[in-house]
C-alpha cells in the first residue's frame, strides 16, 4: 500500500465547506435561489453538506441536482437527475471534489450551457493545479501543490471510515 500523508482531517473539512458557503452566501446576497449542482458522487456528497450549511446561513431557496458523467469518455456524456426547468435562469453552482486536469469541471459546465442561467461558479475542496482545461474554480477549500504522480483521495460519508483528505 502506497503510503498515505494527512491533508485535511474531519474538522478541517467541515471548516472549509462552512468558509466556501459563506463566500457563496457573499457572492450571491441578492438571489432568492441557488442550485448546488454536484457531480457523482463525491461532488454530490460535498453539495449536500453545503446545502446543510446554507439553510442554516441563508434565506436561499436550494435545489440540489446531480450530474453523472462519463469521465473517461473523450465527449460530453452527462445526464442529471432533474430537468432543465429546475436551472433554467438561476445561479448554478457546479461543485467537485478535487480538481485535476479540470476535465470533470469542463465536461460539468457543459452540461449547463445551452440553459439560459443568470451566472456560473465553481467550487473544489482541493484544487490541485494540474490544469489542462481552463478552468477556474471560484471558491476552494484548499490549493495544493502535487507532482503528477500524486494523488489526492478525499474520503466523506464512507461508512466506518472518518472523513479526511490525503495525498498518496
């Protein structure tokens, strides 16, 4: 087993997604609703504890969608569980885990843009920098600097397992 470094445990993970919902809350105080569109699964997961946060911080009204895709294909092979009419003219936030390649976040984006929408963020709770599409995340739990052999795992709501980031 490779070996495995601590990036984040639970209570830092908590912190981050309380600090990336305030800065949406920040971003968005004139808006009556906001849709947290994560990506399966684990951009889901993290979707649904910000939205736990922002019905605690906010008046938003929230409408949770997950979009599934096909992340090794070479197209956009996406399908979500709700339809358009559920986004259509509304803020639109596209949450992942972690950011790699920007692939996932670019392929996530597609999804949205033949949709009238009145804006689009992004949000990672690790941006590595590895970039090969130009994508930009608005809000970040954490910037990391890694090699390309590195992996960052993030672990949350795995039954028998805490919650925790690492680098292996």
């Amino acid at each position: 087993m490779a070996s495995q470094l601590l990036i984040l445990n639970k209570k830092q993970i908590q912190q981050k997604i309380d600090r990336i919902a305030y800065q949406i809350l920040e971003d968005n105080l004139n808006e009556k609703e906001i849709v947290l569109a994560g990506i399966w699964d684990r951009g889901y997961k993290l979707a649904i504890r910000l939205e736990r946060v922002l019905k605690k911080i906010s008046g938003f009204k929230l409408t949770l969608l997950r979009i599934d895709l096909q992340k090794e294909s070479s197209k956009l092979v996406a399908k979500t569980d709700l339809d358009e009419s559920h986004w259509r003219n509304k803020v639109i936030i596209i949450i992942d885990d972690v950011l790699n390649s920007g692939k996932t976040l670019a392929y996530g984006l597609g999804v949205f843009l033949n949709t009238p929408h009145k804006k689009i963020r992004t949000v990672v709770l690790v941006d590595r920098s590895h970039k090969i599409f130009p994508i930009a995340t608005d809000f970040v739990g954490l910037e990391l600097a890694t090699i390309l052999k590195e992996h960052v795992d993030v672990v949350m709501d795995v039954d028998g397992e805490e919650d925790r980031v690492y680098l292996s």
